[in-house]
C-alpha cells in the first residue's frame, strides 16, 4: 500500500536531515478501522500527531471528487444506414428476443411446457 512517500530510505526519522513522510497520498481509500494502525505503523513525519492525521482522513474522505478534465462523448451513436439490413435480420431472431424483447417472445410459443 503506497501511503507514504520516502525519498531517502536510509534516514532514520529524528533526524534533521531525514525526508518529510507525508501520509495523504491514498488516505481517502482508508477503511476507518485502519486509520489509527496505519498512522502508527507508517513512520510518517506529517502530520505530527494522530488527530491531525484523522483530521486529514476526514477531509479526504468528505471532499468531492474532481471533476474529469475531458468530457466523454457521447456513448451510443446511431447505427450506420449500412448496417440497418444486417441489424434487422438479427433483431428477427429468436435469439435476439429471447434476450433483448422477452415480453415479444413472451406472447409467441416457446415450445416449453406450461
């Protein structure tokens, strides 16, 4: 799990020269049963203390998600005139309505008994 991120792995966390250990970059995908155990087992050096790491926690977990940066076209487009003919012979099948119009297929006989 890549909670925390070390740039020097060597350094021990008293010392001055050791990299900060920010603990935020997945926080909001923490369940809240491991918010505590995970402050304490990480070694972090922000935040300080356990409340103000719970207090990041809330923050990322209540934040609204920003928004995509590319608007997704449309999903579905018309189907093109050239393959109207093929579309129709399969939509005839009972294949087709068995699956895709069952209450169609529903009012023909199945063939099953009652």
């Amino acid at each position: 799990m890549a909670l925390v991120a070390v740039t020097d792995p060597g350094a021990s966390p008293g010392d001055p020269a050791a990299p900060e250990r920010k603990g935020q970059a997945l926080l909001g995908w923490v369940a809240e049963a491991d918010v505590r155990s995970l402050y304490y087992a990480s070694l972090l050096t922000s935040p300080a203390t356990i409340e103000e790491f719970i207090a990041a926690w809330t923050a990322r977990r209540s934040a609204r998600p920003a928004a995509p940066a590319l608007v997704p076209g449309p999903q579905v487009s018309p189907l093109p005139d050239a393959l109207s003919g093929r579309a129709g012979a399969l939509a005839g099948t009972d294949q087709f309505q068995v699956h895709y119009q069952p209450s169609a297929h529903s009012s023909r006989s199945s063939g099953c008994p009652s």
